[in-house]
C-alpha cells in the first residue's frame, strides 16, 4: 500500500513537451481514473509511474521514495496492459505465476498466491488451460491475477477494458471495483471512457493536452465542472453549450453575450404548459429522438444549434414537430466565453 | 416442391466449382511437376537396392533387392565419417543461427539506439552480395588465421546470416511492446524478457529459420570444397563427390551413398513438414 505524488511532473519527446509540469497525489488505497481524450498524456502519466518511460522533470513518489530512478521491478506495481500481455505459449496457472517470476518466495507460498487469485477471479476451472482457449473477459482476469499475486504496493490499469465489448466492460467494471474493495490498494487508472471514470472512481483526473483541468469526486466534477471542456467530457450525452447573457438575473439564451450556459440534456425536460418563473425556456423543431426506456432523448434545432432534451418515455414527440423544453435556474451552467472557465450556478 | 429436390439443385453447383477447367490445368502441372522431381529419386533409391548386373535394368521395382551396397557403403568407415561431419557443421551451424540472428534482430526490432539504422542497413546490405564473390576474402582469412581445413573453417562463414537476422527482426516486430513491458515490471532482465517471453512467440519463424539453416548446410557444396583438403573432414557432399569419381562407374554405390546423404533430408522434411510449408510461406523471400 502506498501513496503516489507526481511533482511538476514533465515528459519530453525529443523538443515535443507531452506533459507540461502535473501535480497530483493519490491517496493510501484510493482508486484514481484518469481521463481524456486520446493523445492527452495518461498513458504517459501512467508509464512514467511504473518506470517504462523516463521522466524528463519533476518528481515521482511512491510512498517515501522519489522512484524517477528506479527500474520497473523495485517500485513494487504490478501493471495491467489494454490487450491483457498475458503469454499464449504458457498455461493460465504460469501466466498467474509469471507475476511472482522474481520473488524469493517458496514453491508452496507461490501456489497458494496463484490458486487464491485464481478463486477470487473465478479462474479456478481453466488454471491449466492456454489463453488461445479463454474468452476476452477471462484473458483480462488472468492478467489481473498476474498482477495481483505479486500484492503490490499499487495497481496500474492502462485501458483494461477497451477491447471487451459493452456487456463484458459493464460486468468488468463491477468486478474491478470489487476486488479493490476487496484488496484496498491504491489504483491508477486510465480509460478514454468517461462512464468507466464515473462508475468506478473515488477521484476522477481529467486531462487534456498534457495538463491536468480538474481533479476530484466523480459527483463534484459532474455538478461542477471547471470549464467547457470538462463539462462536456463528463457525462452522457454531452452537455448542451448555448451562448447568451443574463437579464435581471435570467438565462437568455439567443446567441448574444459573454457568456456560455451549459444544460445538461437530464436537466433539459420536454414538457408542455407554464414555463416556472426563473426557467429558461428553449423551442426548436425536433430533428430525431431516441427513446431509451424510461425516458426518451429528444435533439431539437435550435435556431440552427443543435441541442438534445429529455422527454419521459410514453410522450415521444414526433419528428418535424415543434417542442419546447425547459431548465431549471440551478441546473444551468455558466461558463465565461472567452476563458471557457466556470462561472457557476446561480442556485 | 419438396425439400429434396431444393436440396438436389442447390447441391448440384458444388462438384462442378471443383471441376473448373483453371483447377484441372493447376492439377495437371503440378502432378507433371511432381512426378518430374520425384522420379529421379526414386530411380536413386531404386538403384541403390540393385547389384551391379541389374543397374542397367530400369524397373523401379527392383526384381532381386538387395541391401549389399548399404552394408558396403557403411562399412567403409570414411562415409560414417562424413555423414558425422556434415552433421556437426549443420547443426551447430543451425543453433548458431537460431541463436545469433534472433538475438540481433530483437535487438534491431525492439531497442531504439543511436546508429540503429545504419546498422540494420549494413547487415541488409551483405544479402546483395553473392557467395561466390565473397569465397576469396573467407579463404584469405581463413589462411591467415590458420582455419584452413578445420570445422571451424567450414563453419565461420554461416555462423550468423543477414537473412536470418532479417526474418527475426521482421518477426520480433509482430511482438506487441505490451508483453516485453509487462515483463520488465515483472521483474525479469532483458535477456530474460528475451529467452523466456520474446522467443516462444516466435517459434513459427524460428523453425523456418532453423529448417532453412540446416538443409543449406547438409547440402553445403562450394565453400567447405575449397576450405577442406584432408579426407576426414569432408561433409557428405564433397565426400560423396570424391567417392563418385573414385567408383567410377559402379552407379549402385553412387546412388547408396546419394539415398544415405538424402535420407536425413527426408526426415526433416516428414518430421517439419507442417513447419516447412509455413516457413516457406513466412519467409516468402527466400530466393
Ligand atoms: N514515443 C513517443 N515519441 C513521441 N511522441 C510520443 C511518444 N509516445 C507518445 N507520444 C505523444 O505523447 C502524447 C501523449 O500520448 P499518450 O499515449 O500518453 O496518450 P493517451 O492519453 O494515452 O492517448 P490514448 O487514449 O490514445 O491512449 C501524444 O501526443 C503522443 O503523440
Ligand atoms: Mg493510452
């Protein structure tokens, strides 16, 4: 168990600078998900914490230690790779093993490390299979056992998930966070999957371009993201962004302004009748809808800016037909336009 | 309509795909192929069952076989010697090159260093100079260096090959970065990461590699004929040469020793068959 700090961290390829100078710190035992668009620097942050990569300014801790020297092996992580890196020519029980390769451990301890993680993973029955013959799902158990019998002072995750398809990730998800439940050891994880950063983290690190926007709770970072970018990172669909100005105190939306509002397409409800006094009120011509279930998506144009509501399931308005949706005043974002940084709510 | 006759027409298309006159002229080529490599083959194995009075007899089937001429053959002592010769330089030749040419070509494959380039287009660059060219300069350093008719001599040569360096670099190139970095966490060190992780999972080309290596070599000619003069250091094909010219005419034992040089061919080759026609595919370049 161990604490992870990145201080000013900096990586350089060559004169092209990836990550600009983070700070972050993970707590004993947290489960910390990083997120951001593809190119952003995780899989940087992540490789320069388990020595794959060097660091080419600040500091790295793990626990007491500044590891920025350390070879892979001495930081005592165990890493899980997105295509799982787990060996075709070995049996799941020597995949498990390989984890433990270097350790001075006797015989016996090794295979009870190995049968123990094979039963919490529910590997039992295929110990002596080869991977050619395991589905995705379980190939990605088996690299998470690897990892685990190693008992390491953390886990890194880079996109575990990314080649199982949505039902397995769903179950996967569940499970990951079981097992950290479960072994309390501190994570790092990173995904280009928002709805893996919402479900399964205590902290959420949003990235982007090399720098670190915002970090917190997955509720603090949906209710009140930083900016623009985070806002519509976070959270599915994306926030609506409609530019306007406020007078006496009210939303109004029509394109003119400084301001930015952000809507959240939960917080924009379809509904017919009065409009409550301090709402912001949109109408527009419905271009499609999705009917989800218990509600139905509905994405109207909005003097030519798209923009998608909700509508609750039994009353689907028809497409071509006008709708007019509303939002709350606390439930309505507000971002300076220039910046694109939050201003907040008005509650 | 019933399901029967359904079935009956849909049926029908599926022998005549397989009679398309592109298949029946594909076929017969390769019979006429087949049949104009293995004959000679066989007249060798046929003719080595033969005494001497019925060598001009050209049944294949000979009428009295006999196994005389083995006996005779294998009880000169000098073509065990041989036999044991080409061995030895064909499989240390071959482990040599599994060794060497798959460490080289991971190095190129998988560490990025200064003059990496350079080095790789260097290596490549010997594939384009001919052995025949390159027979002088080795027989001069063999003589300087006193190589002169020992196995090493034979040997040096095909140590490590640009080719086989090439295909393993090719190969090591498919190996994703994830299972060597998974490794180094794990603890293991590079040459670890390399024998215990890299190998295995290039085994396909390692025994193209390997299958290549030792039928080059057992059927060697040009270089260990100049290198070695003694007697009891020719491989098989030098000794059979000179053996030929000393038995003159008698082609029975000719053909004996040309099916005993040929029979470790053939075990290979039904041993790694399935091997042998992937490599081929693998290594496509191999001229
Ligand atoms: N070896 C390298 N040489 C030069 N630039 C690199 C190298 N590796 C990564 N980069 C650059 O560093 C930046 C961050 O890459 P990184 O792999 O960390 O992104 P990521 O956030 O993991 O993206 P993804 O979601 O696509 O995996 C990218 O712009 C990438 O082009
Ligand atoms: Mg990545």
């Amino acid at each position: 168990m161990a604490t992870i700090t990145l201080d000013k961290l900096v990586k350089s390829y060559g004169k092209a600078r990836v990550i600009h100078g983070i700070d972050l710190e993970v707590r004993d035992g947290e489960f910390v998900v990083f997120v951001g668009p593809s190119g952003c620097g995780k899989s940087t942050t992540l490789r320069m914490i388990a020595g794959l990569e060097e660091v080419s300014g600040g500091e790295i801790r793990i626990g007491d230690n500044v590891v920025n020297e350390l070879d892979p092996k001495a930081r005592n992580i165990a890493m899980v790779f997105q295509n799982y890196a787990i060996y075709p020519h070995m049996t799941v029980r020597q995949n498990i093993a390989f984890g433990l390769y270097t350790t001075k451990l006797g015989k016996e301890e090794k295979n009870r490390r190995v049968e123990e993680a094979g039963r919490i993973l529910g590997l039992t029955p295929f110990l002596d299979r080869r991977p050619a013959a395991l589905s995705g799902g379980q190939r990605q158990r088996v690299a998470i056992g690897r990892a685990m019998v190693r008992e390491p002072a953390a886990f890194l995750f880079d996109e575990p998930l990314s080649n199982l398809d949505a039902q397995l990730r769903a179950q996967m998800r569940i499970e990951i966070k079981a097992l950290h439940h479960r072994l309390g050891t501190t994570i790092a994880y990173v995904t280009h999957d928002q709805v893996e950063a919402m479900t399964m983290a205590d902290r959420i690190v949003v990235m982007r371009d090399g720098h670190i926007l915002q970090s917190g709770p997955p509720m603090e970072i949906y209710d009140d993201p930083v900016d623009v970018f985070t806002a519509r990172f976070i959270g599915t669909p994306s926030m609506n962004i409609l530019p306007g100005r406020e007078a006496d105190g009210r939303a109004v939306a029509d394109g003119d302004g400084g301001l930015l509002f952000g809507i959240r397409p939960q917080d924009l409800l379809v509904r017919e009748g009065a409009v409550a006094a301090d709402a912001l009120e949109l109408t527009g011509t419905v271009t499609a809808v999705e009917p989800l279930g218990p509600e139905t998506l509905v994405h109207f144009d909005l003097a030519g800016q798209p923009v998608i509501a909700t509508a609750p399931a039994r009353a689907v308005p028809e497409v071509g037909s006008q709708v007019s949706a509303q939002a709350a005043r606390s439930e309505i974002h507000r971002f300076d336009r220039k910046t694109e940084r939050s201003l907040g709510r008005r509650r | 309509m019933t399901a029967a006759t359904a079935t009956a027409r849909e049926a029908r298309p599926l022998p005549m795909a397989r009679l398309r006159p592109g298949r029946i002229v594909t076929w017969t080529v390769l019979f006429i192929g087949g049949v104009l490599m293995v004959t000679p083959l066989l007249f060798m194995f046929s003719t080595s069952l033969k005494d001497a009075g019925q060598i001009y007899d050209l049944r294949l089937i000979p009428e009295d076989p006999t196994l005389a001429n083995y006996f005779e053959v294998l009880g000169d002592g000098r073509f065990l010697r041989w036999f044991l010769n080409s061995s030895l330089v064909a499989i240390a030749v071959t482990l040599s090159n599994v060794f060497f040419d798959s460490l080289v070509g991971y190095t190129l494959a998988k560490f990025r260093f200064r003059g990496r380039q350079f080095v790789f287009l260097a290596i490549l660059s010997t594939l384009m100079i001919p052995t025949e060219m390159l027979v002088i300069p080795w027989y001069l350093m063999s003589a300087n260096f006193g190589w002169l008719d020992t196995y090493w001599g034979i040997m040096f040569p095909g140590m490590m090959t640009a080719f086989g360096t090439f295909l393993m670099k090719q190969f090591f190139e498919t190996v994703p970065d994830d299972f060597l970095e998974a490794a180094r966490i794990d603890g293991l060190n590079e040459f670890a990461i390399w024998w215990r992780v890299a190998m295995p999972l290039v085994t396909p080309a390692l025994s193209a590699l390997a299958i290549f290596t030792f039928l080059g070599n057992w059927t060697a000619f040009f270089w260990p004929l100049i290198v070695t003069t003694s007697s009891e250091l020719y491989t098989l094909p030098i000794g059979l040469t000179s053996f030929a010219v000393e038995q003159a005419i008698r082609w029975e034992m000719i053909m004996t020793g040309a099916a005993l040089a040929t029979i470790p061919t053939l075990i290979v080759f039904l041993l790694l068959q399935r091997y042998i026609v992937r490599g081929v595919m693998l290594a496509g370049l191999k001229g």
